[in-house]
C-alpha cells in the first residue's frame, strides 16, 4: 500500500449539493435531498492505492466531491488526484487503474482532475475498470483514461449537468414564519429557498448549467474521440454494458477480474 499526507475541509450536505450544478446521477441526487441538517466529514485517509502485479489500483467510488461528507461513502477529488500522482511517480508502479463504482457528484474540481488525468496519458498505460457504473463527474473522469471497461451489467454515461432549487415559501407561510432579508444586492439571495426562484435567478443558473454541460461535452468529446453532436445525442441518458460500447462510451464489456488480467498480460 502506497501512501501519501493530504490536508481536507469540512462541508455541510446543503453547501456541498444544494443550490449548485452537480454532474451526478438523479436517485443519487434524490438521496441526497433527503437528507437534512449540517453533517460534518469524517476524517479522510490518506491518499493510497492497491500494488498488485506492478498495477497501482486506485477507487473511484460513491459521490464525488472535495471534502467527502461522511454520509456519502464516497471518494474526494483531491484524494484521487494525489494517489494518481504517487502512482505515476512510483517506480514499482508499471501501470494504474481506476477502479470505478460511482454515480458521480460536484462540479468544482472534477474537469480539472479529467484533464490531468487526460495530459498523463503515455507515461504509463491508464486503464478505467468498471466494477458497475460510472456515471455523470464520474464517467468523465473514468472517459480521461486510455481504455474502459464496463461489465455486462454494468453502465456509463449520464453526461449532463444539473442544479436543484428548493423553495420552502409556501411550507413556511403555511406554518406562520416569516423571512425577511436585509442585503445589499438585488440578486444577493437568488437561490434562497425561502422564496420563490425568480425569473432572472432561474435564467443566470440555466446559463452556468449550460457552460458546463458543454464543458462536459468537450471533455467526452476529447477523451474519447466522439463527435461533440454524437455526446450531445445521449442526453444524458445512461446504457448497459454493450450499448456504452456500441456508442462509443466504453471499449470494450468485460468482467472487472477479467479486465485486469487482461492488462497483466499486456505488462509481461
């Protein structure tokens, strides 16, 4: 086991999900959103991979985020891109996997980490093993490596972007309470739930979730050598094994255990 010191910060679930774009799946969102309450990160473990056969195996697994709540179970960005470089640096590491499982998470830090995974191609081979799903940040960062496999019963896709807004209005007039806010700023309380989503509130969120769903398209579109149109075309849809394959979205449908054979024997 390699591993390597990390510093983090803490997040409460409203500020790290709510009110924000998030490329992530829908019933991920959903169980997210039923959640309340602020909720402190458990501490992270330092960043480390798996060394076997000269293979340095990193998870991508549950949400994604920087500063994983501890409700998620899920993998930081920062802790993934600092295993990644350890291994790249190791000398005893001959070739890296993402073990990947994961419905996706936020916007901020997963196109960044895409696009150094993305730039290491070469210095050794990077391959993106599916143990299910990689969908939405996650399929994005799994699409940077050199090849992936997805299991038969396995899925990818969901590239989109998506904000959620909740407005509490009618629920806090019906119980008798009243907010008023003092600001100074017209648009300074935009994505306030205590009140309706105005109209130019909703138009400025629907701007940034456009930028980033084409941010997310050029990505794809790069990483795997698709036409932007054809990304585009999926809609955010998600697809088995053999279908991911047939568009494009994964290499090849394979087994996990099976997958990582096949890269030990490329390495003998």
């Amino acid at each position: 086991m390699r591993t390597a010191g990390l510093t983090m910060t803490h997040h409460t679930s409203r500020s790290q999900f709510f009110q924000k774009p998030l490329a992530m799946y829908r019933p991920a969102i959903e169980r997210l959103a039923s959640l309340d309450g602020a909720i402190r990160n458990a501490d992270l473990a330092p960043p480390a991979y798996g060394l076997v056969n000269g293979i340095a195996i990193i998870p991508i697994q549950g949400v994604l985020a920087r500063g994983v709540p501890c409700f998620c179970d899920g993998t930081d960005y920062d802790w993934i891109r600092a295993g990644f470089d350890c291994a790249l640096a190791d000398p005893e590491v001959k070739a890296i996997v993402f073990d990947v499982d994961s419905p996706g998470g936020t916007v901020e830090g997963c196109f960044d980490l895409a696009d150094h995974i993305f730039n290491s191609r070469g210095i050794k081979p990077i391959w993106s093993i599916l143990g299910e799903s990689a969908y939405s940040a996650a399929y994005a960062l799994a699409s940077a490596a050199d090849k992936m496999t997805v299991p038969r019963t396995g899925g990818a896709g969901s590239i989109g972007i998506v904000a959620c807004h909740v407005d509490i209005s009618k629920a806090l007039k019906a119980a008798g309470v009243k907010v008023t806010y003092i600001q100074f700023g017209e648009r300074k309380t935009d994505a306030a739930e205590e009140k309706p989503l105005s109209d130019a509130a909703s138009a400025s969120f629907q701007a940034d979730v456009n930028e980033l769903g084409k941010l997310f398209v050029a990505t794809v579109e790069r990483n795997r050598a698709m036409s932007a149109s054809k990304v585009r075309s999926t809609e955010a849809a998600t697809f088995l094994g053999s279908d991911a394959v047939a568009l494009g979205l994964c290499d090849v449908a394979m087994a996990p255990n099976v997958a990582f054979q096949a890269l030990s024997k490329i390495l003998r």
